[in-house]
C-alpha cells in the first residue's frame, strides 16, 4: 500500500502543478483584457465594460485555480511524508475533484480508495 501512497502523492503534485499552469495561464489571458480594457482609441463605452469584467471574471477564476493547485502541491508533499494530517485534507480535495469530470473523478475515487483502506488507514497512524 506505501506504492500507493506514493503513486497519489505524485498524481497531486502532478494535478496540482496542472491548477497552477492553467492560473498562470489566467492571470495573462486577464492581464491581455485589461489592457484592451485600458487602451484609448475609438472604443465604445460597452466594449471598455465587457473587457473589465472578462478582466476580472477571469482573474478570480485564475486565482481560484492558483490556491486548488498550490493546496494540491502541499497535501502531495505531506501525503509523501506520510502525515496523519495529510490523510483528511486529501479526503478533503478527493470529494472536491469528484465534480471535475473526467480525472478529477478519477483521482478523487483513487484516493478514496488509497485512504480509506485498512492498510492506508494505518500508514498514516503509525506516524
């Protein structure tokens, strides 16, 4: 069972960094609206408002993404280290990548069954 343990450290550091290039990703796509947003020249007042809002809109989702793939990156790092805490935080995500279909479901079953085994259940008690 420690293979697997391992196996799902690497697959939330591996989903996490993913969060992380598509925040890094975000934060240009709002940087780019804000500069449309900003620039003067023959652009209507709707058109100013649509791309502050796309600015915006897509900054919060970027930043969202930035804090699911960092806490992803840091339950990895714990789950490697074998951290009774690190159990119930990667529960805690399992049940929130379940809604991202199709490997956020994939993961969250893989660590469900990982983590509520006998044998995983004792891994991280003997910490």
């Amino acid at each position: 069972m420690n293979r697997h343990v391992d196996f799902l450290s690497t697959l939330y550091l591996t989903w996490g960094a993913i969060f992380t290039l598509v925040a890094l990703t975000g934060f240009a796509l709002a940087g780019g609206a804000a500069a449309i947003a900003t620039t003067s020249g023959p652009v209507r007042m709707a058109s100013e408002m649509a791309a502050r809002l796309t600015a915006v809109t897509i900054g919060m989702v970027a930043l969202i993404a930035l804090v699911w793939g960092a806490v992803h990156m840091w339950v990895g790092r714990s789950l490697r280290r074998h951290r009774p805490s690190a159990r119930l935080m990667a529960l805690g995500l399992a049940v929130g990548n379940m809604v991202l279909l199709p490997f956020g479901t994939a993961l969250g079953v893989y660590a469900c069954w990982v983590l509520l085994t006998d044998e995983g259940r004792r891994i991280f008690e003997g910490s």
